[in-house]
C-alpha cells in the first residue's frame, strides 16, 4: 500500500520487522514464540507474524480473513499518544491502555502473557520507530 496517499499514523512496517529482527532484548524474550498479531488503528489494519522468535512478515493491509491470536489496537487519537517520545500513565503500554483507554488487548491472553515482555519490545521499537519517521 502506498503511504504517501494514506491519512493518518501509518506503521513504518519494514522498518519495524527489521529493527525487531535485529533487536538482542526482542529476540531473547521472543524465542520459541509463534505467534500471528493484528494491529489496528481504527479502521486501518497490520498484521504481524512471529515465528520461532523472529518477525517472519508484517505487512500493512488485510485479505479480510486474515487470522491472528493476538489482537492489539484502538482509535488514532489513543495510538498517537502512546506513541509519543514520553507517553503519559497508561498510554506508555498497550495492556494499562486497556485498561483505562478505548484501547484494545485481546486474544490468546495466556500466549500474549508468556511473551508480554515480548510484546513490550513491540510497542518500543514501533514507538522508536514511528518517532524517526516523523522526524524526516
């Protein structure tokens, strides 16, 4: 998908895919995890899979019946403050977003749970991420 043409946050997918890939923290905590991801930012969706601990493809889009065992997102305006550089209390993480935001973490909570430092290695190199792209 091109997104030059796409309004709002946009994830920078590969760039995402290989910083995880090449991250020490996200490898350790990742390893023996497969694992299928949906992200979404209101109506736009990613999906992510994991496997062996690596981040085999994450790709912006859906083929509409596209699985996944964890789903993970909510509305732009919650994404864009928890990707900011320092986010507040309780948009620093997608669980406590959960919690306290129209925010969604859901799925097979008990895998999601067993790799939720995992998980937080993400949302870092995603926020990290989408911090440098909009500085270009």
């Amino acid at each position: 998908m091109n997104t030059e043409t796409k309004p709002g946050l946009v994830l920078p997918v590969d760039t995402i895919r290989d910083r995880l890939n090449r991250d020490p923290e996200f490898l350790l905590t990742a390893r023996f995890w497969y694992c299928d991801i949906r992200f979404f930012i209101a109506q736009d969706f990613y999906f992510m899979r994991i496997e062996n601990g690596k981040v085999d493809h994450f790709l912006d889009g859906t083929q509409v019946f596209d699985t996944y065992t964890i789903n993970i997102g909510g509305h732009e305006e919650v994404w864009k403050k928890m990707m900011e550089l320092r986010p507040k209390p309780f948009y620093h993480d997608w669980f406590a977003a959960s919690f306290h935001h129209d925010f969604t973490f859901g799925g097979d909570l008990e895998s999601a749970y067993a790799h939720y430092y995992g998980i937080r290695r993400i949302n870092a190199i995603m926020r990290q991420a989408l911090i440098e792209s909009r500085a270009v």
